[in-house]
C-alpha cells in the first residue's frame, strides 16, 4: 500500500526531473516516480535494512547521516529534495531543511503532525507522551527527537522566509478526512510542505 | 633445482588468501570441493595472445599469455558473465579447489558460488591471473622472448588500463560483448572503474569494493616502504635475482608483513593477537626469549608469503597501485571522468579499512552522483580493516547479493538497464 503522503508528493514532481530522496526508506516513492514518471535520482539512508530492500528493487541508495549534512552535495544539483517523516529525527532539523533548499530548487517536507487532536488528546488526558501506530516509540528510544505542529513548521518558514509553494495536511481516518482542510492543525495527520528559496 | 624452477609459475594457493587462513582457518578446513556452496574442482585455462598490446608506458608486448578460471555457465544469448578483477597479491584462482586435496579454495570462495553473492548458478565468472602477475600469466619471472632470459625489471611497468585491456581480449577470446558486471575489491575495483571509462558500452554494472580513485600520499608511503625492502636485499640484485639464482626473500617477506599489518585494522589485530605470548616470559630470571604472538604470526605470513610469489611482481603491482589517478586525464574531475560511464555502479565499503577508508569509497559515490550515473552505496562495519573484502560479514554478504540478484535478473529477462 501506498502511504498517503507519498501519493500527494508525485503531483508535485515534475516528469524527467532529478529528485534526492532523504532517508528515502526502502525506496517506495524513488521507485515510483522512476516507474510513473521516469525520475531519475538517489536516496539517503542509514538503516542497513533499509538500504538492502532499496537494492533489491533497483533502487540507487547511498548511506549517508542526515545529522551530518549535504556538504557532499553542490549548490541546484537536484530539481527537488524529498524528505518524508524523517525531519523530527533530526538533530538539527531547522539546518537540514536549509541545506534542502540550497542542494535543490523546490523541497518536499512530510512530517507528523503533532497538533493533531489525538496527540492532543492523550497529553491532555493521559498525561503521557503520546504513542500511535505512525508514532509507536516510547518517549526514552523513539528516534523521534524534534517533533513540531503543522503550525510551528510554519512559523519556521515565515521566520527563515522560505516560499511555500503548496501545504497541506492528509488524514486516514474519516473524521480526519472530513475536517483537515477546515482546521489542518487539529485533524491533519501527516503534514506536507512544497517549499522553494 | 634452480631457483627459477620452483617459483615457475608460483602456486596459486598462496597469495592473498594468507591473511584470511588463520582468521577462518577451522571454517577453511572444514570446507570441501562436494560442499553445497563450493564450485567445486576447477582447472585453470591458458591462452596465449599473439596480437601486440599497446601499453601505457609507450612499450609494446607483442605476446603474452593470460591464465583464467571459469565458473559458471555462459547462457544463450551471452549475457551473463561477470568479470572478477583480482587485487595486489592476487589470481585467477578465486573460488574452489584445483584437487580433491587441496586445503584451501580459492581467494573469493566466500563471495563466489552457488547460492553466493557471484551466483554461479546464474553468473559465467571469468577470473584472470593479470598481466604482469606470477601466477602463470606472462610476467616478470616469464621468459622474454627477445633475450631467451626472465624478463626480470625489464617487464614493462604496466598501469591499470593495461590490465584492462588485455582483460578485453580475453573477453573477445570468450565471445563477451558485454559483461553483465565487473567485480573487482581494492585494486581489482580500479580495474572495474577504469572499465567503466575505457569501454562504457562493454559493461552493464561495476561493483567496486574497498577501493579509490587515487591512493593518499600515506598509502604510496607504504608501498614505498614495501618496494624498499625488496629492492635493499641484496639477494634483490637489481631485479635480476633468477639470473644469479637467488631470491631476495627477507625483502619480500618485511614488504608482506608491512602490508599485512596495514590491511588489518588496530582494532582487528588487538582483537587477534593482544599481548598474548608465544613463548617466554617476563618472570625475574627468565632466560628464553619473549615472542608475542602477532610476532611469529606476521614472520609466519612473511616466509609463506616470500617463498610463492615474485618479488619483481609485487613492485609491478604496487606501482600499478600508485600511479592510478581515474581522473587524471579528464582535468582531475571525477565528475568528468564519470560522465563517460554508462553503467550502474555498487561500491562497498569497510569501517575499520584505513588504507581504502570508506571516505574514498564516498568520494566515487559522490562523483558519480554528480556526474548522474546510477549507483548504491553501502558502509560495512568490521573490525577487519582492508582485509574485509575478502572475509565473511553477514551485512556484506546480503547487500552484495541483493545487488547481484537484481544483475542476475536482469540477464535472466534480457533487459540492458
């Protein structure tokens, strides 16, 4: 099954265009975009299994720490730079985007949306970390370290005055699917950003 | 007997398979020619090439002989072979026995098989002894033909792309067009690159294992240090040692040890060896001598290793080693360099490897990037240093073979990438 985020992430990316795939994971979306609109591209990941499923499809991977940075990587050398659910396990999430936005013309962020009602609600009455099946890690080993609400990820582009192109939010589940686009804080699960300098 | 007669042509069991036999030594021994994964009893080829070969160096070799194992089959439609490139002190003899008794297989046993990365089940493997080297390709302990003498250090000092070359007739002898991949660790994966370049149309993928664009200073430091040794025994008699019957041994066998150490990592070797004794002792009144273990281990590898190959080849092979820049005739730009290939590459590496440090192996990966040439890219932790290439290592082993898989079918549907 195709993760929501990844269907909407192909509208944005032009045909015969280069993409860099951050922590790109077993190489869904790469492949996809080779697949449907003839792509051509890398992905960056650390997980040894990740990369090996990469492999397996045909999928060009390079291991590589995000926390260390795309230093290797030249000024416009990509048309886009895609990086899904991965921004809160940065250690320098703020950094990295700025290196996105340097290495490609457009960027693609997805991330989990932590103002979401059902985070909200287990904070509130719960008093715990919130744990979901998106987000299933204790608060002590989840590689999750810099979460962020759809509206704080904003306030970041305002203050670092990067362009959205597009933003928006996706839902699974029906009440979600019914109200994002009202109050995309409180009922977007995942949020994307189309970003450009 | 003369010198010249025992080490004519010397015995492919040695060589680079030393550092790995007391590593995996009870592993080694258990092995056999019926195992599941083994190719089993395999017989060297020759084949000796009358055409001239333009060498790099100006010269011209107007025959030479190339010895090669196959294992494998070659399909209808030829196109699935896979050329394995050997490194410094390597052979063709890369994967199983050549008797019932012999001890070790070959150097790539690991890697090359049934069921194996190098699925011989899938793949026809072609494996050379190279130009140059002692192992019954033409060399410099070969006879040259103008002199009626061992060419000796009148061998011509042969570059990357010589070996190369000759690789392609040898390719033409076994009707390749194409191979599906060349494979090659260390200075075999400089073979495989300079391949890339030299004939893009000739190869579809390159899987190139703890190696470099171009060695550091410090690595041409040790190889210095190395060739030194040879060349100050005096048994060395200024590379005509097979004339004079002698053979500078130590030489060869403090130019092993320095390698040897060097291969391995701090950390490998401490893990090996430590400070364990082999004999004597620090006690108040001991008269025997104190021996630690890695001491008798590297004089051990030293003598093997100095009795079974030539020494004017190890100075062939680590010159080839220093004088390869990939990138030197195209402006010393990678990119450039690269942007002639038209194969998708695979490059390994090894965390604890600091003679080909994975820093080199990021180097090609960013090149290539660059230049936009398909590759994968993969860091394999090991304590093993240089030397991993050659050694077991589960995460190694399952990306090199998810990446064979997709080479092997790719052959299997008739697609070209």
């Amino acid at each position: 099954m195709m993760r929501i985020d990844l269907d909407v992430i192909q509208n944005w990316i032009a045909p015969q265009s280069r993409v860099l795939d951050l922590g790109c994971g077993d190489g869904t979306l790469l492949e996809q975009l080779g697949r449907n609109k003839q792509v051509s591209g890398y992905g960056l990941e650390i997980d040894h299994e990740q990369i090996e499923r990469c492999i397996a499809r045909g999928v060009n991977v390079v291991e590589q720490n995000l926390d260390r940075g795309l230093g290797n990587f030249a000024d416009d050398s990509f048309d886009t730079v895609v990086m899904t659910q991965a921004l809160q396990t940065l250690h320098q999430p703020h950094l990295v985007v700025q290196e996105m936005l340097r290495v490609g013309r457009e960027c693609i962020i997805t991330f989990p949306n932590f103002g979401q009602w059902k985070a909200r609600w287990h904070l509130a009455f719960s008093g715990r970390m919130p744990v979901s099946d998106l987000l299933p890690h204790e608060w002590y080993d989840t590689p999750n370290i810099h979460f962020c609400t759809f509206r704080d990820f904003d306030l970041l582009c305002r203050e670092r005055r990067w362009t959205i192109l597009h933003r928006q939010v996706v839902s699974e589940t029906r009440l979600g699917k019914g109200l994002k686009d009202f109050l995309p804080n409180l009922f977007g699960e995942t949020a994307i950003y189309h970003l450009t300098r | 007997m003369p010198v010249f007669h025992r080490l004519t042509p010397f015995g492919p069991e040695t060589g680079i398979t030393l550092s790995t036999e007391k590593i995996s030594a009870s592993a080694e021994q258990q092995k056999t020619s019926r195992e599941p994964g083994s190719v089993g009893i395999v017989v060297p080829r020759e084949h000796t090439f009358r055409e001239p070969l333009a060498l790099a160096c100006g010269r011209v070799l107007n025959e030479y002989t190339l010895v090669y194992e196959t294992y494998g089959t070659l399909n209808a439609d030829k196109s699935n072979a896979v050329l394995i490139c050997h490194a410094l002190s390597g052979h063709h003899h890369a994967a199983g026995y050549h008797n019932e008794s012999d001890k070790r297989p070959g150097w790539w046993d690991n890697y090359i098989g049934p069921g194996k990365p190098i699925d011989t089940d899938h793949f026809f493997v072609v494996s050379l002894n190279n130009l140059g080297g002692c192992h019954g390709s033409t060399g410099p302990a070969s006879t040259n033909p103008e002199t009626g003498r061992p060419w000796g250090p009148d061998f011509p000092r042969l570059r990357v792309r010589d070996w190369v070359h000759s690789q392609a007739r040898l390719a033409d002898l076994l009707g390749i067009g194409q191979w599906a991949a060349v494979i090659g660790g260390s200075l075999g994966g400089m073979q495989a690159m300079r391949w890339s370049l030299e004939y893009p149309e000739r190869l579809r993928h390159c899987v190139v294992i703890a190696s470099a664009m171009k060695l550091s200073a410090q690595n041409i430091a040790f190889n210095e240090t190395a060739r030194q040794a040879i060349t100050s025994d005096p048994d060395f008699c200024h590379g005509r040692y097979l004339e004079q019957d002698k053979l500078p041994r130590r030489g060869l066998a403090v130019a092993r040890m320095i390698g040897h150490i060097t291969y391995l990592s701090d950390d490998g070797l401490g893990k090996k060896f430590g400070r364990e004794l082999r004999s004597g002792t620090f006690n108040l009144g001991a008269e025997e001598e104190v021996e630690f273990q890695v001491q008798s281990y590297l004089r051990y590898q030293g003598d093997s290793f100095s009795g079974s190959f030539d020494p004017n080849t190890y100075i062939l092979m680590t010159r080839a080693l220093d004088y390869f820049d990939l990138a030197r005739e195209y402006g010393d730009d990678p990119v450039a360099a690269f942007s002639h290939a038209r194969c998708r590459f695979m490059l390994l590496s090894f965390t604890s490897d600091w003679r080909f440090a994975p820093e080199r192996s990021r180097e090609i990966a960013d090149a290539l990037m660059h230049a936009n040439v398909p590759v994968s890219y993969a860091e394999i932790e090991s304590s093993m240093g240089h030397d991993a290439f050659l050694l077991p290592n589960n995460r190694y082993r399952r990306a090199f073979d998810a990446y064979m898989k997709r080479v092997a079918a790719e052959c299997a549907e008739g697609v070209a990438p």
